[in-house]
C-alpha cells in the first residue's frame, strides 16, 4: 500500500511496479480480445466482424459478451456428397 502512496507522490514508478502493471495490462488486453482470438482459433467465418464488434463495442459488457458467445457459435462446414455413378 505505501508503494502506491510513494508512486501517486513522485510520478515515478520503480522497475518491478513497472513490470507488473505492463503485465496487468498485457493481461487486461488479451482478456478484452478474447472473442476475437477464439473466433481465429476455431477458424470462424466471421473472424473479422467479431474482431470488430470486440474493439468496438467491447467496452460495454454486453458488446463483450454477443462477440464471446458469437466466436462460439456453430460453424457451417461445406458438405461434400459422393454421387453415384450409374
């Protein structure tokens, strides 16, 4: 608690404080991406809006939570049928 009483007073942060919230943060990002990253994951065919929708709209929760459950959702597969010869 007095480590971040010492930053908010000098403006400076030593190098394990540093650390640590470049972490906090890398974390935060990829938690806040996570739609985006499954949906190219599982090779959705709608990779790019979810990715959108995330960055967009990803800051209210609800924006959030449609990308996740959308980068989840089913993914049509073509469908290959053998014909029969006669």
């Amino acid at each position: 608690m007095n480590d971040l009483f010492l930053v908010a007073q000098s403006g400076r942060m030593e190098g394990g404080a540093l650390l640590g919230f470049l972490c906090l943060a890398g974390f935060g990002l990829f938690c806040y991406l996570l739609p985006g990253f499954i949906a190219a994951f599982r090779n959705h065919p709608n990779t790019i809006p979810i990715f959108l929708l995330t960055i967009l709209l990803g800051w209210s929760f609800v924006g959030w939570a449609v990308a996740f459950v959308w980068a989840f959702t089913a993914i049509e597969r073509p469908r290959y049928y053998r014909q029969e010869e006669d």
